[in-house]
C-alpha cells in the first residue's frame, strides 16, 4: 500500500450503500422536495456543476435547491444508467422542466463521491451552453432565471 493513503481510501464502500445513496437520489429527483435531497447529504457536501459556484455543506445546498423548485417547479429526473467503483457512482439520468413555456431535457451526468452512507461530493456534467441558448431562446423564462441567480429579488 502506498504511505500516503489510508486504509479507508483503499477499502472500498460496501456494494449496498452504494445502492442505498443511488436509490435515494432516483427517488429524490424523481418527485423532488427540498428535505429529500438534503438528507442525502453529508454535512460537509460539496456540490460543483457548470456556471455556478461551488456549493458547500447542508444549509447552502438547501438553499439552493429551495431556489431550484422555486423556479422550475415542474422539475422531475429519470435515472437511465448507474456505475459504481469503490466509494464512487456515476449515475447518467436525465431532468425534465418547463423552460419558459416549452418543455425541456437536460441529459446529465453525476460523479458522486459517497461518505458515510451519504453523498460528500457531487460534480455535474452536461451541457450547460446548450441549457443557457434554450433559456436566451426563451424570454419568458429570463425573469425566473435572474431570481433564481439572484439577480432580481425573489417574489
């Protein structure tokens, strides 16, 4: 074994909380609420995906998933595909909403590391150029996406 890795590192996570942490986020996405997600959640989350910053911990990730629903509140995920290896899923879904007025699909990709029965990194892969042109081909989606940000104030 290499002197700078611990055993935890080395061992890998049983196959069941694997399964466990995969089965709650299919559950999770696919009638979300925000209590839901954070109790998948390790205290120390951190949550990363294209054009946002990253998120950190229990209360940001709530917050942020309450602006979530708040603005697309249609939201729903289908997961298509799950891989794991030693404390790591890759989960291939994808996440339905209304984008302005039109229905939209957002394929995406999950790397997400587990701790403890619980997911203590997240990083999103997907199409994020392709998700901002659907949102500027759409004005009636602008205000909703600014208050999502944080650019307008919340209703």
């Amino acid at each position: 074994m290499d002197p700078g890795r611990s055993v935890e590192s080395v061992v890998p996570i049983a196959a069941e909380e694997l399964r466990s942490v995969a089965e709650g986020f299919a559950r999770a996405w696919a009638a979300p609420q925000v209590e839901q997600f954070v109790a998948l959640l390790h205290p120390d989350v951190r949550l990363l995906q294209p054009v946002t910053k990253p998120i950190v911990g229990r209360q940001a990730a709530r917050e942020e998933f309450s602006r979530l629903l708040a603005w697309l509140p249609d939201l729903c995920g289908t997961v298509d595909q799950i891989a794991s290896h030693d404390d790591t899923l890759l989960i291939a879904w994808r996440l339905r909403f209304t984008l302005g007025s039109a229905p939209y699909e957002l394929r995406i990709v999950d790397r997400i590391v587990v701790a403890d029965g619980l997911i203590r990194e997240r990083e999103a892969y997907y199409d994020s150029l392709g998700l901002m042109l659907a949102l500027l081909r759409r004005p009636s989606a602008w205000a909703g996406y600014w208050r999502y940000r944080g650019y307008l104030p919340r209703r």
